[in-house]
C-alpha cells in the first residue's frame, strides 16, 4: 500500500506554518523535503509510522496530528476536486470522486454511509495497528472537512465527528478545532452532517467538463495501475536472488496474468520486461557493490548472469565503469565524507 506525495506535502507544509524544527525532524529521518518533488513521489503506507514517530519525538507533543491541523493547507486534491465541481450536486461529486481515492492512498478508504441514523462520510485506514497512525487518522479526517466546505463554498458544515482513536487532549481542543463534538473509540471514523448537503447544487456544474475530468481521472488510475504493476515484478525479483531463470513466463505465471498481456500493459507503460530486469539487475549490483564486501564472484550469481564477462560488459555498459572502479569509487567517496565529517567537529 502507498500513499501519494500530496500528503506528505500537505503535512510538510503544516509543519512549517506551525513553526516545528523542520530541518532536526527531515534529519532524523533521512532526507530533505525540501528537495524531493513531494507530488512525485507515492510513498509505501508504512513508512508513516517512523515518520510520525521522529515528529513526535522531536517535537514531544504525543498529539501533535490534531496541533497541527489548524496549520495545514486545504488539500487540493486536482482531479478529484475538479469532479467535485462539475458535478451536479455534492452528493454526487463525492461518490464519483471517491472511485479515485486510489490516487490519494492505496491505505485509506472512504465511503458515504446514508441510512435511518442520517448522512456520514467513513474513513476506513489500513489495517496496520501502530499507534502512531492515530495522526494520519486525524490530519485524514480534518482535511475531508476542510476539502467539503471548500467544495461547497463553506456551507458543509460537521455536525458531530467520531475517531477511532483514543483521547489524549482535552475534549475542549478537539471540539474547537474540528468545529463540532467529537467522540472516540469508534469501529472507523465518521464525519455526521445534514443530509441537506447532498442536494447542494454546485454552481461549476458542467456535464462537458464532468466528462473530460472523469476522463483524466481514468487516465491517471491506468497509469497508477501501471506503476503498481512494474513494482509487483520488482518484488518477485527481489524474491529470488538467483535471477537467471526469472523470465517472463516464470513472472507472469506467479503474477497470474497472461504473458501476451503482461507484454502489452508493460508496453502501455513505456518499458518492457527486459527493461525492467536490467534496471533491478543494475540497482541490486549497485548496492552490492558499494554497500557490502561481497565478493564480486558472487555478485555475478547474485545478480543473475551465468559468467563473469557478461556482467563486467553489462555493468560497464550500465555505468562506465567496471565493477571494481565502482566499489573503489564509492569507498574513496566514503572515506572522503568521514574525513570531512572529522575536520567539522574539531
């Protein structure tokens, strides 16, 4: 399960606006938002966990997801917003929107409930139990809120709000910064509000632009398909270390797609299957090489080729070098940074 950039920007930009130590927390965890294209990137959903845990431990605010909603941006979810406006009412909007919640995450699931009780909007997150995704639940659950009032010209309004996670703050800060009663424990977490709101006209209502939005939400999700299905086949190879055998047939087979069809939605990508083995191939000698001592001998085996001249030839072809000035130049750029590193703190 991955979760779209966008998030994390919209938590990126939180951050900022509340005044937190951005850089000690993009230092604790290994990069720098600042340089990634965050609406590139689709992140797997675990990694949410370490990345709440340094906040909260930098920051040592154990409810820092609620603190911050009130700094985060309304998130502009483009394609999905553009539905919500060219469709006719906002009851519709949402439920064509939500078919694309893929787009968004692959770990969060939304639905609108309507029943004898009244109108809801669930949000339904992954499976995975850390606590530290009591956060997302909440950032989740505000910015919904937030994207409906900023879709209906701030005429949604919450009636009540349940969490599935527990209370840590007073109920006072809950109820003041969703804007309404809030409640925990739930099975999910449900945003209440008028079943009125389903009727709302949208005065941007365009049966011609619905089309084209619609259009190019469907082009999006292929595309998203697509990515999905090239790193599927990036995890069967790093399943099998000895990757001579691993052809196409074999793939597919464990994939459970036809061959001819595995060929022809790999081509609909831009690569192929070919492409795709030399890439895992090139990466995997890579770190091999520069991160272990592994003999070179057995990174030939490792790395799937039968003799040792054909991998020096691939590998050179690759990257210019031959295997051993790769590992030489890494070391030598290692023990550069160490010395640097040295020479810094005296």
């Amino acid at each position: 399960m991955r979760d779209s950039g966008q998030l994390l920007q919209v938590v990126h930009q939180g951050m900022v606006k509340a005044g937190l130590d951005v850089a000690a927390i993009y230092q604790r965890l290994g990069y720098d938002a600042e340089k990634l294209a965050l609406r590139e990137l689709r992140t797997p959903h675990q990694q949410q966990v370490f990345f709440w845990s340094t906040i909260e431990s930098v920051t040592k605010d154990p409810e820092i997801g609620l603190h911050l909603c009130p700094h985060l941006p309304i998130f502009r979810g483009e394609v999905l917003e553009y539905l919500m406006f060219s469709s006719r009412t906002f009851g519709e909007g949402l439920n064509r929107s939500l078919k694309y919640l893929r787009l968004i995450s692959d770990a969060i699931n939304v639905r609108l409930d309507q029943d004898a009780r009244g109108v809801r909007v669930a949000v339904v997150g992954t499976a995975m139990d850390a606590p530290q995704l009591r956060h997302t639940e909440i950032c989740v659950v505000y910015e919904l809120m937030r994207f409906a009032g900023a879709v209906t010209e701030h005429r949604f309004r919450p009636q009540r709000v349940l969490l599935r996670c527990s209370q840590r703050a007073p109920q006072a800060e809950y109820d003041k910064i969703f804007g309404c009663s809030v409640e925990f424990g739930g099975r999910e977490s449900e945003i209440w509000f008028d079943p009125a709101m389903l009727d709302y006209r949208s005065p941007h209502s365009d049966p011609d632009l619905l089309l084209l939005h619609e259009g190019l939400a469907e082009k999006r999700l292929l595309k998203l398909k697509r990515e999905d299905l090239v790193e599927r086949i990036r995890g069967v190879f790093a399943q099998r270390l000895e990757l001579e055998n691993c052809d196409l047939e074999d793939v597919a087979k464990e994939l459970d797609i036809p061959p001819r069809r595995l060929r022809f939605e790999l081509a609909r990508a831009g690569t192929s299957f070919s492409q795709i083995l030399a890439d895992f191939r090139f990466h995997l000698a890579k770190r091999l090489l520069a991160k272990t001592d592994e003999a070179i001998e057995n990174i030939v085996y490792l790395t799937g080729f039968s003799e040792p001249s054909t991998f020096y030839r691939a590998f050179k072809r690759w990257s210019g070098q031959t295997p051993v000035q790769y590992r030489e130049s890494r070391r030598a750029r290692r023990a550069g940074a160490a010395a640097q590193t040295v020479a810094d703190s005296k």
